[in-house]
C-alpha cells in the first residue's frame, strides 16, 4: 500500500470517528478543539446601495474579481446593504455567492446607511472551473434538458426581453423564460452547459463571461447582422438551410 | 435600554432544511428576543461542508447542500428584527464564533448547553404559546427583508379588486427528496375545488405556491389561479404573498407556517395527529392557542366539498 493511500485512508478514518462522536460531552471537546485552531484566509466587506435586481451581478463581479485576485483562501464576506427599500435580489445575491467554493463564510448585515462599492465589473479572463460551480443537480438538469432538444448540436441560449428568430438551422436555440419556472442556478446552469450565450448583461450574460462562453452581450434586441456576425465567428458559417430549432415557453 | 442583540444558531448537522422548520425557529427567535429584551436579532446558520446532513435527510451531501440551501435561504430573512445573516460553512469557525459569545455572556437561542446537545426545538409550539399566554401577544414574522413593497405591487398589477387566496397543496411526491409522503394533498380534490370556486367565488384569485416541479398543470391552466413560480419568481417572492394575501388556504406544511407566524387568517388543512403534541391543540381543536376565530385548523384529509366549505366560512368573516 503507497503511503498517499494509506494517510488518506487514516484521514478518512479519523474523520468517520470524529463524524460518530458527534455527540455530547464530545461536542464540548469539538468547540474547544475548533477554539484553539487558527484559522487563515481573507476577510472582505463591501456594501451595496441598494438589493434590488443589480444586486446579483454586482455581489457576481466582486466575488469573481475576489477569486481572481489570488487573495488567500478560504474568503469571509460581508455585504451591507439598507435597511430601508428594495430587496428582491438578496435571494439571487446570496445563490451567486454559492457558487464560489473559496466564500467560506457569507455575511448579510443591514444598516440604516451605506455608501455602494459594489460595481457591475467583472475580471476580464475567466475563471477556472472549479472556482465557480452550480450545485450538481442544476448542472445534471440543464445537461440532460439541452441534450434531450438538440441532441448534439451546438445550442445558443438566448435571454432578451423581446421573442428572438432563430437565425441558424444547424444550431440549436434555447430560449429562456419566466414560465420555465428555474431558480437562478438552473439558469447559470443552463448558460455553462450551452455553447453560446446571446442576452442582457446580467448575472447571466456575468455567468458566460465567467466561464469562457462565447456571449453577445446587448442591451435590447441585437441587430440580424449583429447575430449572424457572431455565430458566424465563433461557428463557422451556416451549412444547410432547413428549418432553424428553438425552444418555446412551456406558457405559450 | 435594550440588551445586546439575540444571538441565533441553526446548526444544520442536527436541524433539517425544511421551511416550516426554519419558520418556526425564527419565530422562537423573535419570541427569544422579546423574553431576553433584546431589539435585534443576528441569525447563523451552520453547515459543515463535509458533513452537510443531519439525521433526518440522508439526501443532503457534499454535493447537494448548495442546492437544498440555495432553495431555503429567503426563509430565513422575516423576522422583523433580523440585523444580520450570517451563512458559515467552516465549523471551527462558527465554535470560536459560539465561544466568544458565550464568554461575553451574549444572549442566545439555543443555549449553548442546548446547543453541545444537540437538541433544538425545532418543531413545537411550546415556547410560542408559553408567551402568548404570558403576555397574550407574539412578535410575528414579516415579509422577507425587502420584498414588502414588491408584494403589495404584484397585487395590485396582477390581482387588483379581487379577494386574494394564497394556496399550497403540498406534493412531496413530485418533489426532489420525497419523504413523508403520507403528508401529502389530494391533488384532484383542490382540482375540483378551485373549478367550483371560480364559479361560487368569481372575485377570487388563488396563488398556488410550492416548487415549481409540485405545481399541477391542471392547476396552471384554470382562469382564477396564478402560478408565481411559473412567473420566474422564487420562494422570497411566495412568502411576501402570503403575507399580503387575505387568506391562506393549504396544507400543513411551510407555506401554513408562514401564514401562522404572520398572523394572517388562514385554513390548515390535513393536520396530523401526531403533531397534536407538539403544538398544544388537541386532536380535532379548530384554533392554535394564539389563534383567532378566522384561523382555523382542519384535521382532515381534503375534500373538495370539506375546502368549499372552508372557504365560505371564512370568506363570510374576511372584509371583501
């Protein structure tokens, strides 16, 4: 037996019997233990101006500036935000910080005043893969969905406002939509298991970028030209010209 | 001049991700408060990515508990006295956080003995109902932190001048982790009921809540119920409208937490025998021992007739 298998056969060891005497009086001894131990990483603390629908891809962009910067890890934050007003996007705030395996504590506090430093900025490479995960589940979804509608084509996901027609027969458009009823890391999840995002620069728009997508980032509806150009770019030019696929909403 | 603010803990190796579990902790928590005179509240949840589960729910690992806390979170930002939320994911740091707090003597729910045993109550009523009948009031649960204004706005964009019914059919069945599965609703009775009520109550508007792999399809399509989660809204979104609906109507389950523990009128349907214990009714009483004439408990299984009848009594005691 090598001596890597056995130490990690005596950490496994030691960890099953630490998880069995979880219990008391041995919990007394765990706290004390945990007490003693000195603990590395970074703190940081930011504040937003306000928590509403801007709040998921600015706490997005911190925490992946945050992870790019090579600050130590494990990293604690802390996020103020106003007591008073909007806060409909602290839940898709705190699903984006989940995303980060490095956050090792998340803190929400809430005072009467804050002066914003959050901003929309994300690092300009992306991150590598395992700095920034959804939960497994939403990852297994989203790759058995897109392979259940195109099969192996390559799919676009599109995420405007107005209802967009499909440009491409030979690519695959997966349109998104209030009425598919996902949570925010379904949707990441989705933006990771497509080939090229066309959308809002938003967490999800922040979400391709972070994952090396090929993303046409607009404000309203993209120009055909404007679309044409990019698939064009990123694959290659249209082969065939059979009806082009896309998705509907399940509520239409 | 109030005390320091009430410490929190929900320690998730010994507490489940369940929302009417995480409801009535906060509301033991606001009840906390009001006991040990403090005017804030700063909430922290506990979980230890290597062993993320607790007893109760073998399906939360390493790899899922992301996901199952992802779903509960919002459910943790109503008390109206929260300062602070704090999600720590490293146990030596929450114990050195634990320890600091108890050697300032902070006050705290669970005691920290209770903590070190592992023993909280999550489930009953006692406490609750000890201090209403105490001080014959509650501190009751709000919309969640910043989603008061964005309720009252739903309403009036999408339910204006209707008599507003929030509903929850609890379907485990079709959920990620079903369990208890004998908790779970008559489908087609709340079917049944919502047609004939589009017909005996056409001024009211149901929003079913719940996953959105728990709604009906049959449900979605009738013309007196919407659908927030097929509207791309989340579990925040559910509890701020059942704070501002007139009336819940729904199993019991989280969504009937909430109703209670914001003191809205309600019907609880399908309440089990076996919690009679833990919340001081006695198997077939109408009302919590805080609960007022338009707040009414059913130990029964569903029927579309039993849920008409519900509603009409209710509605008759409700302002239109």
């Amino acid at each position: 037996m090598s001596l890597a298998l056995f130490q990690g056969r005596l950490a496994n060891l030691r960890r099953r019997i630490v998880a069995a005497l979880h219990f008391f009086p041995f919990t007394v001894l765990h706290l004390l233990i945990h007490a003693a131990r000195k603990s590395g990483g970074t703190a940081r603390t930011a504040a937003a101006a306000d928590a509403g629908d801007a709040l998921p891809l600015r706490t997005l962009a911190w925490l992946a500036r945050l992870s790019a910067s090579g600050a130590p890890q494990p990293i604690d934050i802390q996020l103020r935000l106003p007591r008073e007003g909007e806060g409909i996007g602290v839940p898709d705030a705190l699903s984006a910080m989940l995303t980060f395996a490095c956050v090792r504590s998340i803190e929400l506090s809430w005072d009467d005043r804050v002066s914003a430093t959050l901003t929309d900025e994300l690092p300009e490479q992306s991150l590598p893969a395992h700095a920034f995960e959804v939960p497994v589940a939403a990852e297994r979804e989203a790759q058995t969905l897109l392979k259940r509608l195109a099969g192996g084509a390559a799919v676009i996901l599109v995420h405007l406002r107005e209802p967009f027609a499909a440009a491409r027969s030979d690519l695959y458009f997966f349109q998104l939509d209030a009425a598919w009823g996902f949570t925010l890391h379904e949707r990441m999840a989705l933006v990771r298991a497509a080939d090229a995002y066309i959308g809002a620069s938003d967490t999800l728009g922040g979400t391709a970028q972070l994952s090396g997508r090929p993303a046409l980032l607009v404000s309203g509806t993209p120009g055909t030209s404007e679309v044409a150009a990019f698939l064009d770019r990123h694959f290659g030019a249209a082969a065939s010209s059979t009806p082009a696929r896309s998705s509907t909403s399940p509520g239409s | 001049m109030a005390g320091a603010p009430l410490l929190g803990v929900y320690d998730f190796s010994y507490a489940p991700y369940a929302l009417g579990d995480a409801l009535t902790w906060t509301m033991n928590l606001n009840v906390a408060a009001e006991e040990a005179g403090c005017d804030a509240i700063d909430q922290v949840l506990v979980i230890d990515p290597e062993r993320p589960g607790n007893r109760y729910q073998a399906f939360v690992n390493p790899h899922t508990y992301t996901g199952i806390i992802d779903a509960l979170l919002p459910a943790f930002l109503c008390s109206p006295k929260l300062r602070s939320l704090r999600l720590l994911r490293d146990a030596p740091t929450f114990n050195r956080l634990l320890l600091g707090a108890a050697a300032r003597r902070r006050p705290m729910w669970p005691s920290l003995l209770r903590h070190l045993v592992r023993r909280l109550d999550f489930i009953s009523h006692r406490r609750i109902n000890a201090h209403h009948r105490e001080r014959g009031s509650l501190p009751w649960l709000t919309a969640p932190r910043g989603f008061a204004t964005w309720a009252r706005e739903f309403r009036r964009w999408h339910c204006a001048g209707r008599f507003v019914v929030a509903v929850n059919i609890r379907q485990g069945a079709l959920g990620h982790a079903p369990a208890n599965l004998f908790r779970d609703s008559p489908l087609s009775e709340w079917c049944a009921f919502l047609r004939q009520a589009e017909v005996r109550f056409p001024d009211v508007v149901f929003l079913v809540l719940g996953a959105y792999q728990e709604l009906s399809r049959e449900l979605w399509r009738l013309p007196n119920v919407l659908a927030p989660r097929a509207m791309g809204l989340g579990l925040g979104h559910e509890l701020a409208l059942v704070h501002e609906a007139d009336l819940f109507m729904g199993s019991s389950s989280g969504f009937a937490a909430m109703a209670t523990f914001c003191n809205k009128p309600y019907a609880i349907t399908n309440v089990q025998h076996q919690w009679s214990r833990h919340i001081g009714v006695p198997v077939g009483g109408r009302h919590f021992p805080f609960g007022g004439a338009n707040q009414v408990l059913s130990w029964e299984r569903e029927s579309a007739s039993r849920l008409l009848g519900l509603l009409e009594e209710l509605r008759a005691l409700l302002p239109s």
